[in-house]
C-alpha cells in the first residue's frame, strides 16, 4: 500500500515534467499523511492542470463522508469493477507527483519504515483516481485514491502492495480521458520494473504525522537504530504491562460491577 510520501523536488521542476499550465509554488513536504490536500494533475478540455485535492477518495454517490471508510488506495485487480473506483477510472484518472514513498516491513520487533525513492533521484507520477463530492448544502470536495498493484519479489519483503507509478512517456495516456478507454488504462497499471527504485532504513520519527524535515528520509543511524530499539522495547512492556491491569480489574471485579 502507499500510506504516506514524498515531494520535495522543485515546483519548477515538477511543472516541467508534469506540464500543466499553472506555476504553483509549495513547499517541500517530507510526510504527506490522509486527509491532508495533495498536488495532483488532472486532464481537462485537453490540458493538463494542477490541482488541490484531499487524499482520501469518496465517491460522488455517497450520502456522508462520516459513515464511509477513507480510501486512501485503490487495488489495480479491482478498479474497473467496483461501484467506488469504475467510474473515476474511467472518467477521472490523474497523475500525483511524488520523490518517494515510506513503507513498513513487517519485523518480530515490530515494523521498520523504509523511504522508497527512483534510483536516478527525479520525480515520479503515481497512478490516482479523483472524484469530486457533492455535499447537501452544495458544497464540493476534491478527493483522490493512489492506485496499487501487487510487488514484484525484489520488493515483496517490504511489503507485498506497491504504488502504481505511471512512465513519463505515457502520461498522456494516462490522462487521456476519452481518447483512452479505462481497459486500455488498465494495462498500464503495473509494478514498477526491477531497478527503478532503491530504498533504505529511516528513523521511526516518520511514524508521527507532526514530523516534517529532511531528516525523515535519511538512512538510519547507528545511534538512531539503537534508540528506536529501545523504545520497541518499552513500548511492548508498556503494553503488557496495561494488558496485566485490565486482566486484574476484569478477574477482581467478580462480575459484580462497581457504583463507584
């Protein structure tokens, strides 16, 4: 899956690969989190745009946003049939620029991120899907889902999902709208070939949303690894240590409960 990422190459310089009309400026972002508004780039009367839109996809037919999950990915296997994504694969395809992602391996001592980035150090376009919601009162949401396919095996013992990222050279394509039917979009969604992207080990300080700076994508410290041990280790006595107290409330109460 793809739960939090990257953009810190110049807003010239992802304009110019990208190629919409606009000239935004942003600043560099080191933990994009859910729910936080993203760049994306959207196809519209056959020009590329920029846009704002919040991460987390609802689609236009549902009632409140409160009652439904956030979709922050959408499965390549299953977006041209489920009622959630068809219709934006179809009609709402978008590119979202990212340098790199983190993802979490999954370790007996708890879970490592990982900052995931291409081998030549340029940007990249993952594969998205936008959907705008309508609210009661009229009210309009931009949203989008990154689209994710099964890891090749050189990347599976990071994690078995990887972000769909979208070649240069097929932007277009991808984006094309009516001129590119969803089936032929389809067969674009695919993992990215061995080599393109390199990764390594970061501190567990990725883990907080709060956290913003360069130092998150980092390769990890000796000192860093050693501290991050260390609180794994207090965190699961913590934890049993708080199972241990429910367990005595639970056997000292009796079933008979408590006024007080």
């Amino acid at each position: 899956m793809c739960g939090r990422y990257v953009i810190i190459s110049a807003p010239e310089a992802i304009r110019r690969l990208f190629d919409y009309a606009e000239q935004p400026n942003f600043p560099p972002r080191y933990n994009i989190a859910p729910t936080q508004p993203v760049p994306v780039v959207v196809l519209e009367n056959g020009t590329r745009h920029f846009r704002l839109m919040r991460w987390g996809l609802i689609p236009a037919w549902v009632k409140d946003p409160r009652t439904f999950s956030l979709v922050i990915n959408a499965r390549s296997e299953t977006v041209l049939d489920k009622p959630a994504f068809r219709n934006a694969m179809r009609r709402r395809r978008c590119l979202l620029p990212a340098d790199g992602y983190y993802e979490w391996q999954v370790r007996s001592g708890g879970k490592q991120p990982f900052f995931i980035r291409p081998v030549d150090g340029q940007p990249m376009g993952f594969a998205g899907l936008a959907e705008t919601w309508v609210g009661p009162n009229g009210e309009e949401v931009d949203t989008v889902a990154i689209i994710t396919t099964a890891a090749r095996p050189e990347m599976s013992h990071l994690h078995h999902r990887v972000p769909v990222t979208i070649r240069p050279e097929d932007f277009g394509r991808w984006l094309g709208g009516n001129d590119v039917d969803a089936e032929e979009a389809g067969t674009m969604l695919t993992a990215p070939p061995p080599g393109l992207l390199t990764w390594h080990e970061v501190t567990s300080a990725v883990n907080k949303v709060g956290n913003d700076d360069p130092r998150l994508i980092q390769s990890m410290t000796e000192e860093e690894r050693a501290a991050d041990a260390e609180t794994a280790v207090a965190s699961k006595k913590q934890a049993r240590a708080e199972k241990s107290r429910r367990q005595t409330d639970v056997a000292g109460d009796n079933g008979q409960g408590s006024l007080f």
